[in-house]
C-alpha cells in the first residue's frame, strides 16, 4: 500500500488531537474512496450525454428570461 501525507491546519489537528482514540488514516481513506464513488458515478452518467455547455447556457438564459418576466408582471402590478 502506498502511504500519502496532505496538511491540516493547526486548528484542526488541536481538534483532533482530543479523539486519539479515532483512527484519522481510517476516516481519510473513507472520505476518498466515497468521494471517488461519486465522481466515477458522474463520469458513467455523462460518459454518454450529448449535453454541452452551450446547451447549458441555452437553458440558463431561457430560465432566467422566464423569472424575468414574472418579475416583470409582478413589479408592474405593484402600487
């Protein structure tokens, strides 16, 4: 098994310093291999999507005009 190191802040390693009973290397691999999951999940979902950037900016400038005009009708109506 191949051993990495990463910093923590000072702050933090008082925090954990009062559980020495909890097996810090433990809980790291955890958070990495849940957050890899994650990403490996992402990349099967989009690995066949046809869906760009300029179709998300499409959609969003369409979703924003929409509110805008709601927005518009309600300040109009306003006394």
């Amino acid at each position: 098994m191949t051993d990495i190191s990463f910093s923590v802040s000072e702050e933090l390693l008082k925090r954990m310093k009062k559980y020495p009973e909890i097996k810090w290397d433990t809980i790291a691999h955890a958070a990495v291999e849940n957050y890899l999951e994650k990403l490996e999940i992402a990349d099967k979902i989009t690995s066949k999507s046809t869906f760009t950037l300029d179709d998300a900016e499409t959609i969003g400038n369409e979703v924003k005009q929409k509110i805008w005009e709601k927005h518009k009708i309600y300040l109009e109506n306003l006394p």
